[in-house]
C-alpha cells in the first residue's frame, strides 16, 4: 500500500552519500540503514519497514521509544497521525566498521524543509550485526520555539529501560 507521503517524501539519495575509503561492509551498512530511514522516517511506509526490518532484536537507546523495530514504527505512526510531513534530510553519513551514523534536519512540515531556523538537528547512530540493524542512539537539538515546546512537551515518556549510553 503506497503512503501518500511516499509521493512528496525527501529523497535520500544513496549513491551522494557513499565513500570511497569504506570497506565493503561499512557501504552495505550505510546502504541498508539509508534505506531503512528512507521508507520509514520519510516514506512513512511502516508495511515495508515491518517487513524488511522488524525481524530480529532491535534494542532502542532513545528512552521515549519502545525496544524493536515495531515500537520505533509505532512511535513513528503517533508522529506522523499529527505531523504527516514529518521527514528527514540527512546532512552527513559516517561509517565505522558495524556503526553508522547519520547528521540529519528534521522537520514537521514540508513548507520548512530547507529552513535551517525550523525543526531539529539529530544525530543517529546505529550498530548493525551481520547486515541487521542491531541498536540505535540519537541526540536531537531542537532549532526553533515550536520545536523546543513539541520536545519539552513529548520528552517525558519512558518507552524502555536501556541506558542511553
């Protein structure tokens, strides 16, 4: 079933993202974890992301989400019912043997892509395990008042029991 977000999404352009001094398994990380945000933080394909990606242990280090890929697509499901622009422009990708680490803009609405005094700046980072997205840390610095109020506001949850560290 094709999202209507798929239409208007941000595309994460792979290939722009790649370097030449990774090994084979560190572009085949970026590859997979690229793909992975693409159809679910900008796609909001949540059937596909699921699919792909919800077998295997998924441990949250965000404490607001739940642990699996099925808490994140959940968490991710409530954000966008509110925001359905919700969506990622990933700035910079760093990978280092099983990590990888995204730098990206996040904005709510798609009249503020682009706008870097709008959204949030975060900062992704995700261990794999033999191709399998294995755990996930972030940071997230609001940039503008809307988006300090969203964060102060929905930052109280505690979706799992993982250190953040």
């Amino acid at each position: 079933m094709e999202n209507v977000n798929q239409k208007t999404a941000p595309r994460i352009e792979i290939d722009n993202h790649l370097q030449d001094h990774w090994t084979p398994q560190e572009t085949d990380n970026v590859r997979v974890v690229l793909d992975f945000f693409q159809h679910l933080m900008n796609e909001h394909d949540f059937e596909y992301t699921l699919e792909k990606y919800g077998n295997g242990s998924y441990i949250q280090h965000n404490r607001a989400i739940p642990n699996g890929i099925s808490g994140l697509v959940s968490y991710v499901k409530t954000l966008t019912k509110r925001f359905p622009e919700y969506s990622f422009d990933v700035k910079r990708v760093m990978a280092d043997g099983d990590f990888v680490v995204l730098h990206s803009h996040t904005t709510m609405n798609a009249k503020h892509r682009g706008d870097e005094k709008k959204g949030f700046i975060i900062t992704d980072t995700f261990r794999l395990e033999n191709g399998q997205l294995a755990e996930h840390w972030d940071a997230i610095q609001p940039i503008d008042a809307f988006s300090r109020l969203l964060f102060f506001m929905t930052g109280g949850s505690i979706g799992n029991n993982n250190p953040t560290f």
